[in-house]
C-alpha cells in the first residue's frame, strides 16, 4: 500500500506478475536507501518485506503508531556496513 503498488498473488507463474513484483522490490529498497539503510541486493528487500509483513511484526507497528508498547527492535540489519 505504501508504495502505491497493486499486486495479486497467483499459483500461476506470469512474466506480468513477476515484473510486477520486481518493480515492488525496487521501490521498497529505494524506499530504505532513502531512510538511510544499505540493502546490498534485492534478497535483503525480500528479508525485510518478508520479516515486515509477519502478523506479529503487523501488530508491533500498529501498537506504535498508536503510542502504545516500546519501539520494535531491529530484527535483522540491511547491511553489514
């Protein structure tokens, strides 16, 4: 939602579907690059979509944006600096 993207999961491999995908991984590691991170390729913006996107990752963000809880540590960093 953030990157305006709109992307339909499907068992059926397609060549739309998985540029579709890899234009969502480029947005999402320009995204971190301009926070300041450092992903070294497209499987360190997999890792963190993935551990992002986790229903208890999900939980921790909304009960921050609401104020509540302590910040979420880092699960894993985007680059070995």
């Amino acid at each position: 939602r953030a990157t305006g993207a709109s992307l339909t999961a499907s068992r059926a491999p397609s060549a739309r579907a998985y540029h579709g995908y890899l234009r969502l991984a480029r947005d999402v590691r320009d995204w971190l690059i301009a926070q300041g991170m450092r992903p070294r390729d497209l499987i360190d913006v997999h890792d963190f979509i993935w551990e992002t996107m986790r229903p208890a990752a999900q939980r921790a963000m909304k009960e921050r944006a609401r104020g509540r809880g302590r910040p979420a540590e880092p699960v894993a960093e985007a680059s070995a600096a």
